[in-house]
C-alpha cells in the first residue's frame, strides 16, 4: 500500500469545496430565513404601532367622554317639570313643560320619531307651564323619548308613558 500525496491532497480540496458548498447553501438558507423573520418583524412592529395609536385615539376620547360625564354631573339639574296629557283631537300626546325657576331658560327640546329627529328651541318664562304637541310639529306617543337641553344645566331626558 503506497501513500500517494496528490491524491491526498486532491482528496482534501474536493472535500473541503463540498463541505464548503455544504455549508454555504445553509448559510444562505439560513440568511433566508432570517431576512424573511427580520421582515415579520418589521410588520409585527408596523402593526403594534398602528395599535397603539389607535388604543391612544380611543383612550382619548374616552377621557374626553369622561370628562363631559363630570362635568354633566357638575352641573345642576334643568329645572323644568314635564307631564304629559293626551291630545283633545288625535291619539297622539301633549308635552306640558313647566320652568319652576325664577329666571327665564333657553331650552333646546329634541325628540325621534318616526325616523326623524324633531329639534326645537323654546324660551321658558318663570313659573309658566307650554305645550308642545302635534300642533307645533311633535306628534308624541307612549314610547317616544325626549331630550331636554339648556347650557349650564345637566340634560334630562323623559320617556313618556
């Protein structure tokens, strides 16, 4: 048995080129697979990001709400008595709105029905009692709710029966 040097050799460098071709094809494989995470990543954080701003938007709004909640509290009550009667010449039912206070207020009185919303803004003497029904434009029924709003009070809303 003889030892033959250059096959050797040849041996070696034809090993080392395959394992060298071996281990670059992972290398590549694995750049691959890393560029391709590094992308997820990159998405994942555009994504979270994009949450974020959004949590930050909806946190706002609702400090916002919150704080208009408070401040409604703060707020005294509408000093407005509101009964109600049915109409003499329909089925329909009359809003009877009393200021109890000594000073006059500017109430906004709102009211959907029908798939509209019927807006009003009525001036309200002291200790006078007005109406509102299907003569001024609120054909009201047992159901209907009313929103009664004036600025520096708390807004009242009535359900009538």
């Amino acid at each position: 048995m003889k030892f033959n040097f250059f096959s050797f050799v040849v041996g070696l460098v034809v090993g080392s080129l395959i394992v060298g071709l071996i281990l670059g094809l992972r290398i590549s494989n694995q750049n691959k697979v890393i560029d391709e995470k590094g992308r997820e990543i990159v998405s994942l954080r555009e994504q979270f990001q994009k949450r974020e701003e959004n949590l930050k938007v909806e946190l706002s709004k609702t400090g916002e709400e919150i704080k208009k909640q408070f401040e409604s509290l703060a707020q005294p009550d509408l000093p407005v008595r509101v009964t109600l009667r049915s109409a003499i010449l329909s089925n329909t039912k009359v809003l009877q709105i009393t200021n109890f206070s000594n000073t006059a207020i500017r109430v906004n009185v709102s009211s959907d029905f029908e798939g509209r919303t019927q807006a009003r803004t009525i001036d309200l003497p002291p200790n006078i009692t007005i109406e509102l029904g299907q003569k001024e434009g609120f054909p009201f029924k047992s159901g209907d709710s009313v929103k009664f709003e004036s600025s520096g009070y708390r807004t009242k809303t009535v359900s009538l029966q």
